[in-house]
C-alpha cells in the first residue's frame, strides 16, 4: 500500500498526488487506504524511514492481510489504543 501511496502501480499514479475528482471516482478504496497512508506519513515524517514503518506495523499487528491491518488501526484510533510504536 505504502508502494501504491508514493510511487502509484502498474504505471497508475501516485495516490497522494490524486485530485479531489480522482479521489471522488475511488472513495471507497482510497478512503478505506488512507487511515493506513495517515500514520505512515505520520512517522516517516518523524524520521522512520517506510520500511522501518512497515517494520513497526507489522510487528503490532501481526502478519493480517492488508484489509486486517486497516480494520485494526481504524479501530486502535477510534479507541485510543493505539500501539505505543506507532503514536
């Protein structure tokens, strides 16, 4: 997902670089993605680098599907519980 957010796949653009039109005709995908991409711009912007990110998530969650993972730090958000490593 990480890969998807900075550099886009299968030469489809960068999903960070989407316009609210684009983002609009992908609402469901992009909106359920972006709780993902939020916390890992979160710590990379506090000096982690992605894969030490990825490291970290992986490491509170298990290794889940990417679906699994979302559910998950949607829900720690909602709740306050978000693992120590990744606030």
């Amino acid at each position: 997902m990480w890969k998807e957010y900075i550099q886009g796949i299968g030469g489809n653009k960068a999903a960070r670089e989407f316009t609210a039109a684009e983002r609009g005709k992908n609402k469901c995908k992009y909106s359920r993605r972006k709780i993902f991409w939020r916390l890992a711009v979160k710590l990379v912007d506090r000096g982690l680098s992605a894969d030490q990110v990825i490291d970290r998530i992986y490491t509170a969650y298990g290794p889940k599907s990417p679906t699994t993972i979302i559910n998950l730090i949607c829900k720690d958000t909602n709740d306050g519980t978000l693992p120590f490593a990744l606030r």
